[in-house]
C-alpha cells in the first residue's frame, strides 16, 4: 500500500453488541438477554455478561433460558437497529483513520498503515480505542496484524497485538475457526483431524483442495499475507446541500427568490441522480451582519421538480429581515425519500401535483399533520371502520368494501321507541315524527371480544335501513339481549 511501510490491519469485535446497544438507553442489572422469534420459537439472540457467567448460550430457547435463570429479564431484539448502529461506530473509528469497513455484523476493521504515529505507537492507539469503547458501554476484543485474517483471527480468539513478519507463527496455535471458515467446514477439517491452523499449513496442497475446494486455503493465504485482502471503506451518505456566496449583498424578494431557483435547479439535479425526492428543505440565508435567518419548506409528497418547489417557498423568503443585504444563500434537503423515476404525461397526474401543492401550502400555515384524511380500517365495527391519518404521510385507499351499504353520516346512537324486533311503523327522532316506508335487513353484528368497548357490552346489534315516508333514510339496529332500537346513522 505504501512504499517501505509495513501494512498493519486492527479488527475489533464486539461480542455483545445488540445487548449493549440496549443497555445503553435502557440500563438494566442482573442477567439479560434479547431475544428473536425465529421458525416458530423465542430463541436467546444476544446475552450480557452476567447472563453468559450463568451458562446462557445463543441459540437457546427462551424458555430454557428462563429455566436456568429464573431472574431473566429480556426484550425483543432489534437487528436492522444493530446495523445502523454498527454503521455509526464505522463513521466514528474514522478519528484514528480514513479507511474503516464493516466485518460481518458485529465488527469492525481498520487499516491503519501509516496513521499509528498520530497516537505515539501501536499500544498506544489500542490502549485509546479500547479505552473508549469501553466508556461507551461496548465490550470489544481487538486484534493488530499484519492481514485482515490474522487480525480477525486473533480479535476472536487471542486478543492482542500480533509483531509484524511471519504470522504463521502468531497463527499456529488457534484453531482452523480463526480462519473466517464456515462451521460445516470447520467442523469437516476438525474430523480429519485438523484442530489447529498450524497443521492446516502443513498439509499437502493438492490432496486438500481436491476434497475440500480452494476457499480454506485461499483463507489460510489471505491470513498469511501470500495473498491480499482489501478493505474497503464504506462510501458516505450522499449530501443533499448546495450553497452560493454572493458577490455583492442582496435583499430584495426577487433577488433572494432568483438565488433559491438556482439552487434549487442544482439540488434537484443531484436528488434526481439517486432517484431520491426532498420532503423537507431548509434554506439559510447569511446576512453581512454574520446573522442567519432560515426557511424551512415541508412538502406533502416527496419532490425533485425545481419549478414545482420554489412558488412555495415565496411565503417563508417573503418574511424574512434582510438586514444590510445577504451574501450567502445554502439550499439544504434534511429530509429524502425515495422517488424512482416514473411515465408522466400530460393527462394523468396533473390534478394530483395540484392537490399535493395546495395541501404543501396550507401546511406552511397550519401544519402537514393538522391535515388529515380518513382511511377504511379493517373493522366490522361501525365506529372502528375508519381512522383518520395525516394527507401529506399517507396513502389515499380504493375505498370501504362491504356486502351492504353504510351511511354517509355516522354518529352516536340515539334511542328511539320501540318495540320488537322488527323496526317501528311510527317513531319520533330529534323532534320529527317519521313513518316507516321500507325496511331492508337485519344485518346481525356481533361485538369484538378481544378489544373491551362499553357501547358494545350490550351483544349483538341488529342494523335495519329504514326509508321513511317524509325522505329520510336511516340506519337503525336493535339490541336483542337488551330490547332496545337506536339510530346511529343517515344515508345521502
């Protein structure tokens, strides 16, 4: 990598790193564990150290986890959380140098040739990282060599600093596992009698490829060093940001709008390479007088059209103090979403975009989530057949399917009298006499039992649509368990 320096690879392992990821927002004593559901069965995902001191293993039932430890306190694992969090770990090992990736999913791995004099020696940069790490909570074995194979062999199952030169002697004595192997081979080589990777270097080449392929000894070689491994560095997210520094002070409406569309055409042209559309953007306005004034702009739909965007932005730039004159405008996305690219034309979608515009611009006044929209819920209910859901964060559905129809103005149930089970010929509702012209039902509907609802304690509920002489069309049932009739709804 670099004329006359010796490489030199950390790897760092953290051996509990979902648990400790947890334990750091939500510090618990005693033993613990987090568990995942997988082929039908709770199973041990992630262990503390006061766990593992019991004899708790991965893998485990959770049940027999709770048998040997009674006082075993847990909590759903969270995998996609682990990675993010790994992720975040990867950006910060970058303090002690550029090139940082991931290995597997619970560990890290560091090239760190010709950035150990930053720290004054190789001890002395371990001693920092480990040390840390360790405030933070995270359990970590660390591994220095001269590969990214004996690193991780001795990360995993001798920690410590490797000399630089051979590595079969550093590796000799560690089983063929520390090899990166799977566990069908390791457990394969340990049958034939090949415990340690000493005498896997030993063996005759041809012969061992033949009956178990080229990957243990391509592994062996990439430990040894005969053959490189690289380490490659995770890219960093895309930045969604653009800024222009002004010649000249500007403080007119027009100015400042003219400056936004320029951004805006630039910013739009980079969410569109990542087929990626803005839902929030800031712009930051910098004034002579070092003062910052923003804008923030948040969109009902995600969007990467500038000539869409910039008529929004008019009422926010409209009220901002431009003081002496600005000489710097930033133009910032702070929330993505993805947008793949999609057929337009000029027939549909139209009437959608100007609806989506309407709900961004009522949003600036009073908030996206104060807009809403109600969506069918999956309910036989009445009362639970819908529910009510921000415009600007959901999804408009086909509509409510039922067998029969429902009224257009549902509300509380009101009593009306009557007897029987069949709907009255004459009752009087809100002050009205009505005259039963036609009946259609019963539609029986029977309570769900598994949510508690004191309207519904009653029983079933008889609903009746009711066409009365004077025009109006109701919904009506009639409780059996508790003779009773109420109307609850009015049909268009």
């Amino acid at each position: 990598m670099f004329d006359g320096i010796q490489r030199r690879v950390i790897s760092i392992w953290f051996p509990r790193l979902a648990s400790d990821r947890h334990l750091r927002l939500y510090p618990i004593e005693g033993p613990f564990a987090l568990t995942l559901k997988e082929q039908n069965a709770n199973r041990v995902y992630c262990l503390n150290r006061v766990a593992q001191a019991q004899g708790l293993e991965r893998g485990m039932s959770y049940s027999d986890a709770r048998a040997f430890c009674p006082d075993l306190k847990s909590a759903p694992a969270h995998p996609h959380q682990d990675a993010a969090f790994l992720k975040i770990l990867r950006r910060w090992a970058t303090r002690y140098c550029p090139w940082v990736g991931l290995e597997g999913q619970d560990g890290l791995t560091m090239d760190i040739t010709g950035s150990t004099h930053l720290f004054g020696s190789e001890e002395a940069m371990v001693a920092d990282l480990r040390g840390r790490l360790g405030k933070a909570g995270l359990a970590a074995q660390i591994g220095l060599a001269d590969t990214r194979g004996a690193a991780w062999a001795l990360a995993h199952f001798k920690e410590g600093i490797a000399p630089t030169g051979d590595m079969l002697s550093v590796l000799k004595p560690l089983p063929v596992a520390a090899l990166r192997l799977s566990e069908d081979a390791s457990v394969a080589l340990q049958r034939l009698g090949l415990r340690k990777i000493g005498e896997l270097a030993e063996t005759p080449r041809a012969p061992f490829a033949r009956r178990f392929g080229r990957d243990p000894l391509m592994r062996l070689d990439q430990a040894l060093g005969t053959q490189p491994e690289e380490i490659t560095p995770l890219a960093d997210p895309p930045h969604y940001g653009v800024r222009m520094t002004l010649p000249e002070p500007i403080g007119l409406l027009a100015d400042v709008m003219s400056g936004t569309e320029r951004l805006l055409v630039q910013l739009c042209a980079k969410l569109k390479a990542q087929e990626m559309g803005a839902r929030q953007l800031c712009v930051t306005l910098r004034r002579v007088d070092q003062d910052h004034q923003q804008v923030e702009l948040r969109l009902a739909r995600p969007l990467r059209d500038s000539a869409r965007i910039l008529p929004l932005f008019e009422r926010g730039l409209s009220e901002i103090d431009a003081g002496y004159g600005i000489d710097q405008l930033r133009l910032e996305a702070t929330q993505v979403e993805p947008l793949p690219v999609q057929q337009i034309s000029h027939v549909i979608g139209a009437e959608k975009n100007k609806l989506d515009d309407l709900i961004t611009r009522l949003g600036t006044r009073i908030g996206l989530e104060n807009i809403t929209r109600f969506l069918p819920a999956d309910s036989h209910i009445p009362e639970r057949s819908f529910l009510t859901a921000p415009v600007a964060y959901s999804q408009a559905d086909s509509g409510w399917s039922y067998a029969h129809p429902r009224p257009v103005c549902l509300f509380p149930p009101e009593a009306i009298a009557g007897s029987g089970p069949r709907p009255p010929n004459r009752f009087r509702w809100r002050r009205m006499s009505l005259t039963t012209g036609r009946a259609t039902g019963p539609e029986r509907i029977a309570p769900e039992w598994w949510l508690p609802d004191d309207s519904w304690q009653s029983g079933v509920r008889d609903y009746w649509r009711i066409e009365t002489a004077q025009g109006r069309r109701l919904w009506l049932f009639y409780t059996p368990q508790n003779p009773g009739w109420f109307v609850q709804g009015e049909f268009a």
